[in-house]
C-alpha cells in the first residue's frame, strides 16, 4: 500500500518543476545557451553524473510504503505491515535485515568486542565470536578472508566493466543516431573530448560509479564492508540511507524559501516607497537573529510541542518525517534573506533600464513588467544562489545534528551517524568506521555540488562571463 | 558623524523590538508556558498544581500581554512581556530556568570564547591573505588551478570532520595538546592551541578561495595596468597596490563579524569542552532552557547590529571617497 510523507511529495513536486524547467528552457536559446557552456565543462558533467547518481538513490528512498502481510486464511484479506519501507529499503533488504549483535569493524568476521562462549566440551572461554553475518561463509577466515575478498570484488568489477560497456555502447549509438554519424566517428571525437557535451568524462565517471557499486553490491552479500555500528546495524546501508536526508534538507528548504524570497526581493526593488521599508525592514530583523539560535529556538519549541501531542502521529518516522520537514521550514526561514537582499539590488537597478520605461509608458500592468521583463532577468541569481546554497545545506544538516536540533534522532542522517560515532573516538581500538562512512558519502556529495555550482557560476553570472 | 551614528543606533530600535516580539511570540505564545512546564516536568501527566507551582516559581504565571488586575503602569509591566522580554533591552537577563544569574554567566564565561575567537580570527585572515596573495601572484599556472582545487576540496569537508582530525592528530595519536578542557592564565595556551589550529585550517578552504576573488578583481583594474606600465615590479604591484585597495571590501567582510566573537563559536566550544557562550547557548539548547536561548538571540541581534554599524563606520575611515551623511 502507497505511503507517501510530506518530504516525499514535495520531493516529486520539485522534480516536476525541475523537468517542466527543462522543457521550457529546451526551446529558448538564450537559455540553452549558458547550459551549453556548463556541458563543455568535464568537471561540471563528470558532477553531474555522481549527483544524479545520489538522486537517483535518494528518490528511490522516497517512495514509501506499507508492504503486504501474507494474506489471512480465513477471509483473504491482504493485511499491511505497520513499517513503512521505501523502494530502496526493498532493494536493499539483505543489508538492512543482517543485524550483528554490536560494533564489528569493515569486513571483519568476528565481533569488536569479546564474549564469554561455551566450548564443546564445557568450558567457558572470553574470546571473540563469529560474526552471524559477515564472513560467515568462510570456514577459516584469517587465511581464507583475503583471498575471498579480492576474488568476489574482482569478479563483481568485470561484471560492473560488462554492464558499463553495454551503457557506453547504447548511449554511442544513440548518439550515432541522433547526429546521423558513423559510431566510429562519434567514438573518436568522444575520446579527444570534442563533443558539445563532454560525454567522455561523464562516461568516466560513470564506469567508476558502476564499477563500484557492482562490487560493493556483491560484497555486502557476504561481508559488512563499512562495518556494523552499537547495535549491530549495517553502516553502509545507514550511509546510503542518509542520502535522502541530506539531499531533502539541501533542496527543499530553497524550494521552500524561494516564493518569499523572489516575490519580496522584486517586490521591494521594483514598488520602492513603503513596500520597500516594510520588507527591508523585515529581512534585517530576521537577518538579525543568529541563524543557528533561531533554528535551535525554532526546534525546541517544536519538541516541546511533539512531546505534547505525541498521540496524533501513527508512527515514530512519520514524526521523524515531520520534524524533517520543519527543519527545512525554518531553514528556509533564516536563509531566504540574503538572495532577498540581493533580488532587491538587483531589480532596483533594472527597473531603470529602458526597456522597463518603455512598458511602463505603455500602461504594461505592474504584475505583467514583474513577470515577464524582470523576473526573467534574475533569474540566473536565483539559479546561482538555489546551486550555491544546496553544499551548505547538506554540511549544516550534519552541524545541526550534532548540536541536536538538526533532523530526528531516529532518521538516519550523516549528522547523526558523526554524532553517534564521535563518543567512540576514545576506544581502543578506535571505532573509526562510522565517521569514515558519513565522511566519505557526504565529502563526495558536497564535493560533486560545489565543483558543479561553480561551473554553473561561471556559465550564468553576466559579468564573470564578461571578463572572458 | 556622531549625528549619523545616533540615527543609525535609532534605527537599530526598531529591528531590536521586532527580534523581541518574534522571540516572544516563539516562546510565549506558540508554546505557551504550561507546555514548556510540562516538558521541564518531564511528564504529559502532571498535575495541574506541579504546573502552577512552576509557572509561579519562574515568573511564567503572569498574564501575557495586559493584566487587568493590576494598578496603573502595572497593567503593563506586570506582565511576562514586559518582565521576560523588555528588560532584555537594558541587558538584564535575569535567571534561567535552573535558576542562575544569566547576566553574571554571561560576564564570566564571554572570555573564554574571546580567548579562542580573536586569535582564530586574526591567525585565520592572515594565512588566508598569504594564500589568497600567493595564488593570484600565480594566476593562470598548475599553482593557480591546483590551489583552487585544494580550496574546493577543503571547503567541501564538513567542520566536524576537522574538529575529529584534529583532536585525533594531534592529541591522541601524537599527545602534543590535551584533547579538551579548558584552564585559566597562561595555563590555557595550551588547551587553547587545537582549537585555534581547527578554526584556522578549517576557513582555509572558503576563505582563500574569496581573497582570490577579491584580489584578481582588483588586478583587472585600470590603476593596476598603470602601475605595471610604469615598471613597477610585479612584488610591488601587489603589496603596494592590489593588497591596499582589496583591503577595503575585505574590511567590511570582518568587522561585521567582529561584535559576534562574544558569542563564541557552538560546534568548537562544546567539542573542546571550553566554557565561552558558544557552549553556555549549547547547553540552554540541550536542557531546553527557554531563558538562556532568549537571551542569546536577544545578545546575539545587538552584537549584529552593532557589526552593521561598525562596518559603515569603518568605510569612511579606510575609503575617503565614502562620506556618511
């Protein structure tokens, strides 16, 4: 049965506006052309590739649902479970079900810590024991581990290379196609990078991306390849499953912040007088506040009113959920008034260009000029900024977490998988594969985004264009 | 001058009221004071006299906004407007909700964070100087394009993960600092060299990366090609030059942060276990003590106004081309 949050609909909604974006913009050239200049970028596209790989995991993750009970004899009707799962749990559910009993380290076959166990003939030994899960398939791990373990990823990288070589073989071909050109001709200009669109770094990038999720996928089968975390659960599927808080908390809260934002910031530039007054005055109070303190004001008093009215949510992720979803809120809040400022400057000074005279001498109405001769030309500030903002978003998600008024403390974010991790810093040997986990996933997240968004900068802002 | 800074600190008044009213209406009447009794109580079954007893021991049972019982002015000031949020205005905080002198933590605990702001703060500007010089002295070489690349890299770790390292580095794998803690007198150098290196290293990235900007900007100037023109060597464009002018935007980037340095910064204080305001708000936040998160916001607006005010101050001071009027 289909169980959709609130983060999850407005996720699609964004989708949405992003491919109705994409279809407007397809026509206009001026708007495909700084595109154009973003895709010459083999940095930009190689980018691109691992954020829409991170997408991709994260809409996965946000179609919910309630799955089916086996069905009950005596009436045959289909019973849901009260868990709610997302497609992505679905897939992944051999790394979500294999719970060890506490800590075990990255491909370990015995636990982290040492139990008492009872030998057959009836003694009593501290030793550490076999992992339930992890290298249990192995009957003597310390000299057969190794071996198993390059063999099985060797082996899952040859079928990763397969399936890269049939994506490049379909995307040159389509490309043949599409350009009525001979493969070998577009083979040749894809490995001197002369195409259009640098397809050759996006296929790079691509085929590791491919090449390593085929032999992550196929050693989960048999190990925890980033270990297992306090109460044995997998932290590689908690990594992945922190994909989808993370890309929320960086997109929502500009979808969120970007009405107000926009319509205020010209509103401001282009009425002037009281209007002007008003939401200066407006901005510079919130602006005012420190961000983290209005957010941690913001969170208290949403826990204070959680805890008051704890009978109204079914369950505890669709609380979690809530909370999520509050958070971008009041993100969005505290962030909109700088692109707001920076609207109002920028609309101030169209609002004397000529073309805006000529309109306004025409008798154009005053919402027809907003719409159609000066929001088109912020719109690459507004574009700029959503970019810019999206890495700081996702690093403050993990700041927040760790001040604990970030995201829910039983949602799996990297926030909280830091927070958790940090009180185990100080044990012998050190519990490191938690922090190394988030570290990984977020750095390469943040990473792809600021590489991307700068690229995009240099494509969209007019004056860095200029100085070309 | 003075005419124009008495109209600026009369404009501020405003702002400062409506941070009031929005922090009030935040803690008063989204969450009215019975469910913040409630949640300190701990309990969704308290009793209706656990309530009032707490309400009445911290100053929450008063009317909201007017009280009607009361003779004259106090109509108005026998209020928890007035009592909890306009006293803020003449900086008297009052207790917290665990029943402490807010204003005296304040006066304590506002130099330790200074002990850690001020030096990351100046340390922090001049390294990303000297980078941000060095890179653009190489414009357009492998150093510019891998400094740039370094810079991204850099900014893209989250602050968490530099605070980790370091403590890890430096304290656990080669002893040189304690981890955390905090002492008084020269005593506190060394707990405070870790985080001072943390905060440096971990505005490398972002801060290198925006000196570039600001000074390759400066170098397409027209003064910059006189300069060259006139044989001037490429050392003496920059320090004499560039650097002078790319002072002037740099200037108002730090003196706006310059009255927040009192509020010390949260993550680096509470990892480093030192007792500034950053960690004092992290603690109002985790015990959910309304009072103290009050103040801090109500604080931390004034020190931003004031920043505002200085940065237009310091305008007229380092640009002779900006008058105040």
């Amino acid at each position: 049965m289909l169980f959709l949050f609130w983060t999850d609909v407005l996720i699609f909604l964004l989708v949405g506006m992003v491919l109705i974006f994409v279809l407007y913009a397809r026509r206009r050239e001026h708007l495909r052309a700084p595109w154009r200049e973003v895709g010459r970028s083999g940095v930009a596209m190689g980018s691109l590739v691992v954020l829409v790989f991170y997408v991709a995991i994260g809409l996965l993750d946000s179609i919910h649902f309630r799955p089916a009970l086996s069905p009950n004899e005596d009436n045959g009707q289909v019973k849901y479970a009260n868990e709610i799962v997302s497609v992505f749990d679905w897939l992944v559910t051999p790394l979500k079900i294999r719970e060890e009993k506490t800590y075990s380290a990255p491909f370990a076959a015995f636990l982290y810590t040492k139990e008492t166990v009872e030998l057959p003939d009836g003694r009593q030994r501290r030793q550490f024991p076999r992992l339930k899960y992890g290298a249990s398939h192995l009957t003597d791990p310390e000299t057969e581990k190794t071996t198993d373990i390059v063999t099985t990823g060797m082996l899952a990288a040859v079928k990763g290379l397969l399936v890269w070589g049939v994506l490049c073989t379909v995307v040159i071909a389509a490309l043949g196609k599409w350009k009525h050109q001979a493969l070998r001709s577009v083979l040749g200009q894809m490995r001197a990078g002369q195409t259009t669109v640098r397809w050759r770094s996006m296929l790079y990038t691509l085929g590791v991306l491919v090449v390593l999720s085929f032999v992550a996928a196929d050693l989960s089968m048999k190990y925890h390849i980033l270990g297992t975390d306090k109460v044995g659960e997998n932290v590689f599927y908690q990594a992945l499953k922190s994909i989808r808080t993370g890309l929320v908390i960086g997109t929502l809260t500009t979808l969120i912040m970007l009405p107000f934002a926009v319509l205020l910031g010209l509103m401001a530039g282009y009425f002037r007088g009281w209007v002007d007054d008003v939401i200066q005055y407006l901005y510079t109070t919130l602006s005012s506040i420190p961000g983290v303190l209005l957010i941690a004001a913001a969170v208290l008093i949403l826990q204070v009113y959680l805890d008051n009215h704890a009978d109204e949510f079914s369950s505890v992720s669709e609380r979690a959920d809530l909370r999520l979803l509050f958070l971008c809120l009041i993100l969005g809040v505290t962030s909109w008034t700088s692109l707001c400022r920076y609207l109002r400057g920028e609309t101030l000074k169209l609002r004397e260009v000529d073309y805006i005279q000529a309109a306004t001498a025409l008798g154009v109405r005053h919402f027809t000029i907003l719409t159609r001769h000066i929001l088109p030309n912020v719109m690459h500030i507004v574009l700029i900024t959503v970019v810019l903002d999206f890495s700081a978003l996702v690093l403050a998600e993990a700041v927040l977490s760790y001040v604990q008024i970030g995201v829910d403390p039983t949602m799996n974010s990297w926030g909280n998988m830091i927070n958790s991790a940090r009180l185990e810093m100080a044990r012998e040997p050190i519990v490191w594969w938690s922090l190394f986990s988030a570290f990984i996933f977020m750095f390469s997240l943040v990473l792809a985004a600021n590489l991307f968004s700068d690229a995009l900068r240099d494509a969209f802002d007019p004056r860095l264009r200029q100085q070309r | 001058m003075i005419a124009y800074i008495v109209r600026r600190l009369l404009y501020a008044m405003p702002i400062l009221i409506g941070v009031n009213l929005l922090t009030f209406v935040l803690f008063f009447v989204v969450n009215t004071p019975d469910d913040i009794a409630r949640s300190q109580l701990g309990d969704r079954r308290v009793t209706v006299q656990a309530i009032d007893t707490w309400k009445r021991s911290h100053g929450y049972h008063k009317p909201m906004i007017y009280n009607g019982n009361a003779q004259g002015f106090g109509k108005l000031t026998d209020t928890v407007f007035f009592q909890k949020s306009l006293r803020l205005f003449a900086f008297d905080f009052g207790r917290s909700d665990s029943g402490r002198d807010i204003g005296y933590d304040i006066g304590q605990r506002m130099w330790p964070s200074l002990a850690i702001a001020v030096p990351t703060l100046v340390v922090g500007i001049l390294v990303n100087i000297t980078f941000g010089l060095l890179i653009a002295f190489f414009r357009g070489t492998y150093i510019d394009f891998w400094g740039v690349v370094t810079c991204v890299i850099l900014l893209s770790v989250s602050s968490l993960f530099y605070i980790i390292g370091g403590q890890y580095l430096l304290s656990k794998l080669f002893h040189l600092v304690p981890i955390s803690g905090y002492d008084t007198g020269v005593n506190a150098f060394k707990f405070l060299l870790l985080p001072v290196v943390v905060g440096v290293v971990s505005g490398i990235g972002s801060g290198t990366r925006w000196y570039r900007t600001l000074f390759l900007e400066e170098i397409g100037k027209d003064y910059v090609r006189t300069a060259r023109a006139k044989g001037l060597s490429e050392q003496r464009v920059l320090f004499r030059h560039v650097l002078r002018n790319a002072l002037i935007p740099l200037l108002t980037g730090i003196v706006v942060v310059l009255p927040l340095l009192f509020m010390g910064s949260l993550i680096v204080e509470s990892f480093f276990g030192v007792p500034g305001l950053g960690s004092y708000t992290i603690d109002g936040i985790q015990r959910q003590d309304f009072a103290i998160v009050r103040s801090m916001v109500f604080l931390g607006s004034v020190l931003y106004i004031i920043g505002l005010l200085l940065t237009d101050i310091s305008y007229t001071l380092v640009d002779p081309r900006v008058r105040l009027q």
